[in-house]
C-alpha cells in the first residue's frame, strides 16, 4: 500500500537568526529533518512525502537547502545531480548571507552550501 505525508517545514523547524543574517538552518536542524526523511522512507519504501514551505524566497532557500541536504547526506547523490534536480526550486532561492554591517558584499547560493556540507560529509 503507498502511503503518502506532508511535511511542513516552517510547521517544526524553527529558523533562528542573528541580527540580520540569513543562511540554512543549523546541522541539528537539518539532521532532524534528514532523520525525519529517512525514517519516512524506510517504513514506506514505495511512498511519497511531499516537503512544503512557505513560497517566498527565503524559504525557498531553506527548503531547497534542506531537500538537497537529504540527498547529499543519505542517498549519496553528487553536487551536480543534486543540482540538476532541485534547479526549478532553487531557481527561486534567496542568497545567503552572514552577519555584517549594511547591505551584504556577497551572497552564498544553495549550492554553495551543499558544497560545503558534500566538503564536510568527505572529511
């Protein structure tokens, strides 16, 4: 029997920045919600979950992120692969950026960040 499930992201990841930052959410949110996704899949290996965000940029980034961070992590797919199938989501994400005085000098993409967690996952 297929089973399908929604999982609103905004509805139990909590985003937390600091002063004017914007970037992924942190490890511990996202190996929740790759251990979320990975349960999901092993219980109902033929099932379908559908991930739902609210649909402005930021956002769009944080779930793009998120999404890619499951594949990287537990299906061990590449940087490319990763970014062939999420590029009509990501298409609409926000830039990262750190913490700093004014308007950002430089912004960090989606893949920008799975490239550093695929840097990380290597080590």
């Amino acid at each position: 029997q297929r089973y399908a499930e929604c999982y609103h992201i905004e509805e139990r990841l909590d985003y937390v920045s600091y002063a004017n930052d914007f970037g992924p959410y942190n490890l511990a949110n996202t190996y929740y919600f790759c251990a979320t996704i990975s349960e999901f899949v092993q219980r109902n290996p033929e099932g379908t979950i559908a991930v739902i965000s609210l649909n402005d940029a930021k956002s769009i980034a944080n779930a793009s992120f998120l999404i890619g961070a499951y594949l990287i992590m537990c299906r061990d797919l590449d940087l490319d692969t990763t970014s062939k199938i999420l590029e009509d989501v990501v298409f609409k994400s926000a830039g990262f950026c750190d913490v700093s005085r004014g308007v950002p000098t430089f912004l960090l993409s989606v893949r920008d960040c799975w490239a550093g967690l695929l840097q990380a996952k290597q080590l």
